[in-house]
C-alpha cells in the first residue's frame, strides 16, 4: 500500500499549491529581460488578464471546482516596460559574498571570508562595486595596503556590478533551474 507522502514524491503527479504565496515565480519584460520575482498568485492573475504569457511551467498545480491550471515558473509581460537604468542590486557585504559565490577571490577559499578592496583606500580607492572583492583573511592580510599586482596575487575574476540574475540566484530561497537560461546565470 503506498502513502500519501509516496504519491507526493512521484515527480508525474503534479503536487497542489497549497500556498499561492509561497511559490515564486520569475516576471520577464516583453524583451525578456529579467525584472522581478512575484508570488504564484500575482503571476497568475496577469496571465488570466492577458498581461502576460506563460514561458516555463513549475511541478504545482491550482485547482478549482471547474479549472485546473499549471502554475508557472517564468511568465513574459506582453507590452515592454520601463524601468529606470538605476542599478537593482544593494552594495553590501552579503550582495559582495554572492557574487563572488562566497569565495576568496585570490586563492578560491570558501573560509574566514572578509571583504578586500583592490586599490586600497588609504590610496584612493572607492568603496564600490569595482573595487571591493571578497577574500579569506589570510589573502587579505598578505595583500595588505597593496593592489593586486604589487602583491603577485592575481584575482580570479575582475570585480564588476552584478547583474539582476546574479542577484536574484542568491536574493530567492525558491529559485528555480527553469530560470538559469533567462538569468543569465
């Protein structure tokens, strides 16, 4: 005799969303540039109104007395819309560990994390996006108040802004792999 949980676990059989809240989905623009990730229920609404489409479809379903719909995992806005070129990611130190996947960007480690700037302050360097990077505290105090390559500690990756999809990898606990082909990521 199988049980409930068996039936659940079965990936053929679509599971229920009991909760329109919880499952997320990601909102494309009509570009299908990345712009947010909304609720299941939002997501839903705009499809019914013909605001959007459906790209990907998730596992969950919604059921109704006469309707049972798919929910989706990645929706597209049919008319463009605009948002202003202000960069979406917050500077800070969580934003910095996530997109250098919580990493040393010197030596690769994943221990004692710190953040470093590559032209040190005490010389002019900013406390931005392209000038901070992470690294493990040993590589940050062998570096010390010198740059990159008056130290011969090259950096494995140049740091730079990250982009939406680099955000919102790390930003949503209910990321989902439909949505690495929009991310970018």
């Amino acid at each position: 005799m199988t049980s409930r949980k068996d039936v659940q676990e079965d990936t053929r059989i679509p599971r229920i969303a009991a909760d329109l809240n919880a499952p997320r989905v990601l909102v494309l623009n009509a570009s299908y540039e990345p712009l947010h990730v909304t609720s299941a229920k939002r997501a839903i609404t705009l499809v019914q109104y013909g605001v959007a489409e459906i790209l990907e479809d998730s596992a969950d379903v919604v059921r109704s007395p006469s309707t049972v719909m798919t929910v989706p995992s990645v929706i597209r806005l049919r008319r463009y819309v605009r948002r202003p070129r202000v960069h979406p990611v917050p500077f800070n130190r969580r934003n910095v560990l996530r997109r250098d996947t919580f990493a040393c960007q010197y030596c690769g480690s994943p221990e004692e994390l710190t953040l470093d700037h590559v032209m040190p302050r005490s010389r002019g360097g900013r406390h931005t996006w392209d000038n901070v990077t992470t690294a493990c505290r040993a590589c940050n105090q062998r570096k010390g108040n010198r740059t990159p390559e008056e130290a011969a500690m090259p950096l494995r990756t140049r740091p730079r802004a990250p982009t939406f999809g680099v955000y919102a990898h790390g930003q949503f606990a209910h990321w989902q792999p439909q949505w690495t082909r929009y991310l970018g990521g």
